[in-house]
C-alpha cells in the first residue's frame, strides 16, 4: 500500500488500527523497561519509580480503569509525588464519574463511604424514610446539574414541617461531603434557608402533678413503666431496654448500657457518657420487685415503642394537664436541682457530659460515700 495522504488518513481512521498501535507502543515501553535500573525504588500503592538510565531521569506506570497511566520527573521525589497525585486523580474518576452520576448514585456512595457501620442502624432508616419523599425524577437528576431552584420546589411540596427538615438536613449532607471532595463544585445547599420547624421543649411536672401523675400510673396497665422514667429520670428507649439483669436489688444499682429503637430492637445508648451505673432509687425498688423473678436477659418492660406511646395516650385522657415522655427525665432533674444536689452527681445519674473542667476533676475523684449522701435526699423528696 501506498502511504500518501489520503490512506494515511484512512489508517488513522480505523480503530482497530490505532488499537494494534497503541499495543505496540505499549510492547516497546515494556522491551525498553529491560534496560532500566529497578535498584533503590519508592512505592506508593505498590507501584515502583524506576530510574531511567538512558535519559537520567524517573519515571512509573500503572494500569486502572482499563488504561495504563505513565508519569516522568527529573528526580525520584518528584516523580513519586507525581505518580500519587495521578493515582488519586484516577482513582476519583473511577469512584466518581461526575457527568453521569445521579442523586440517588450519591445518595448510595455518599451511604456507603460515611455512614454504613459508623452511624445506629436507626440512623439509617430515618435517611430512608426521608428518601421516600423525594421524587424518582429528582434522584434520577444528574448531580452536578441540580440547582436551588429544583431543591426547593422538593422542600416545598412536603407538608409535614418536621420531615421537611428531615430532608433538607439530609441533602446538606450529602452536599456538603460532595463539595469537600471535588464531586461539585458550589454547595447549592448553602443557598437554601433550612426549613423551620417548632420543637416541643420538655418541662417539668409541679409536685402536685408529679403525685397526680403517679397516682393514675399506678391504675394503668404498664403504668410502672413511666413511673420507673420518672424515678430514674431515664430516657424512654433506655427504660424500654432495661433487662432484669441490669437491675441489682442487693446493692442498689441501674445498669444503662442499650437503647430499644423506634423498631423494637436493641440498640445503642445515646452516647459514650450515657452508658453508666447509677443509683436504684427506693420507689423504684418498689415498683421492679414484681419483675425480680423474671429470667436475667428478659427485658422488664417487655412492649414496643407504639405501646409505650398507646399507654402514655391513655394516661394523658386521665389528666387534667398533658406529660411527654421527656417531661419525667426533666422532672427528675428540677427535682433533683431543687433540692441542691450537684450539679455533677446529677450528670453522672443521667448520663450527661461533665459541665467543667471542675467538676469533670472533682467527679474522676468520686467518693461512694458523697454519693450515698444525695441518694438519701432524691429518696425522700420524690
């Protein structure tokens, strides 16, 4: 064949011809690495630097996503920093394709890399259920396409102001991750206000409500179950999880080491400082006798959280004033702060975060007999 411009063209035309090309390019690199020095190389990821000894100078190759990668530099320093640099380049382009990925592909990435075994399980299913009310035409949207405007038409069309936040407190997620990682390149989300919503603050129960409340618990079936959150000021999915063998009648001790979700599972506490050993108070003694018999990994209140909710509704119809679950936790602190117990000794019984540097020294230091003392107190005030 004659090679004169136009079959020169043809030929460059032809796929399969720069294929056969580019594999004999690939086949000189690999005759020409013969020659090279592999003595004294840096690593990184497993690939070597090697020294070239025909032109001086360094050089690696690696073969990701199907293609062979090549970077040279005058001296090994550089070229290993050059290799690492177009390892990660290469890497992220094979983890994140950023015109075809879709909301939902990063809804799962961004699931996967953060959150999976990092976050409760519960955790998880609350972004699922937030998931459902994002419309199929919205996650299948390119990501990097997606604008304020269509952030907003999704925030807007849902009704319920708590599960708007809901979403919106996932996306930023989401969007905030993606811009720290070069998947966008503006955090839209920083843009959109996030969506108000009036949290229903706890508060105290009065004496006379206190007594009022005790009174109809003990007429309702499960009713010891709100009373033992009052006694102990506990939270309701750590009174929910308490099996007999976290109650110690002989020396007076409440183990709170899991939580019950929203699932009826068991589950983790709160956090680290919520797992703790505090007093068993003696009205709470009272009410748990009944349950001393019980086998030692049976839960004591052994009904899901829609129970629990079921039974708290029917309580409420004998009342002449309404009480939240989180209201018997905010009782049992005023009650105890009333009556100038530190400040400290009730962190440690509720399972809060030492308040100071003071009183996070003065409790490392604890003396049991100090704490016997504000036991005798809580006992005779509630």
């Amino acid at each position: 064949m004659n090679l004169d411009k136009d079959n020169i063209s043809k030929l460059l035309s032809n796929s399969k011809f720069l294929e056969s090309l580019n594999t004999l390019i690939e086949s000189l690199h690999t005759d020409n690495a013969t020659i090279l020095s592999n003595s004294n190389n840096l690593k990184y990821k497993g690939i070597k630097v090697h020294k070239n000894i025909i032109s001086n100078s360094y050089y690696a190759r690696f073969r990701k996503n199907g293609k062979q990668h090549f970077v040279s530099a005058k001296t090994k320093k550089q070229c290993y920093e050059r290799l690492k640099d177009k390892y990660i380049q290469v890497e992220k382009e094979e983890k994140f394709n950023n015109n075809s990925m879709t909301f939902i592909d990063w809804y799962y990435k961004w699931l996967d890399l953060y959150k999976l075994n990092k976050v409760k399980q519960a955790t998880i299913e609350d972004y699922e259920k937030s998931l459902k009310y994002i419309p199929d035409h919205f996650k299948e949207t390119k990501f990097v396409l997606i604008s304020v405007e269509d952030i907003l038409i999704v925030l807007n069309s849902i009704e319920r102001p708590r599960t708007r936040q809901k979403v919106f407190e996932l996306m930023s997620m989401m969007f905030d991750k993606a811009e720290k990682h070069d998947i966008i390149t503006k955090n839209v989300m920083l843009r959109v206000e996030k969506p108000k919503h009036e949290k229903q603050n706890s508060q105290s129960l009065t004496k006379e409500q206190q007594e009022e409340f005790i009174f109809v618990c003990k007429n309702v079936l499960h009713g010891d179950y709100f009373l033992l959150c009052l006694y102990q000021g506990l939270r309701k999915g750590e009174a929910l999880a308490i099996t007999r063998e976290d109650v110690d009648f002989k020396n007076k001790t409440l183990r709170i080491n899991k939580s019950i979700n929203k699932n009826n599972r068991f589950d983790t506490t709160k956090n680290k400082q919520s797992n703790r050993i505090m007093p068993l108070f003696d009205k709470t003694i009272q009410e748990l006798l009944k349950y001393q018999n019980i086998p030692s990994e049976k839960r004591i209140f052994n009904f899901s959280p829609k129970i629990q909710r079921k039974t708290l509704s029917k309580i409420n119809e004998k009342l002449v004033f309404h009480v939240k679950t989180k209201d018997l936790r905010t009782t049992f602190i005023t009650r105890c702060q009333e009556n100038n117990i530190p400040e400290f000794v009730i962190q440690s019984w509720v399972g809060h975060k030492i308040g100071s540097k003071v009183t996070s020294s003065v409790y490392t230091k604890h003396n049991p007999e100090i704490d016997f003392k504000y036991i005798n107190i809580f006992n005779s005030i509630i």
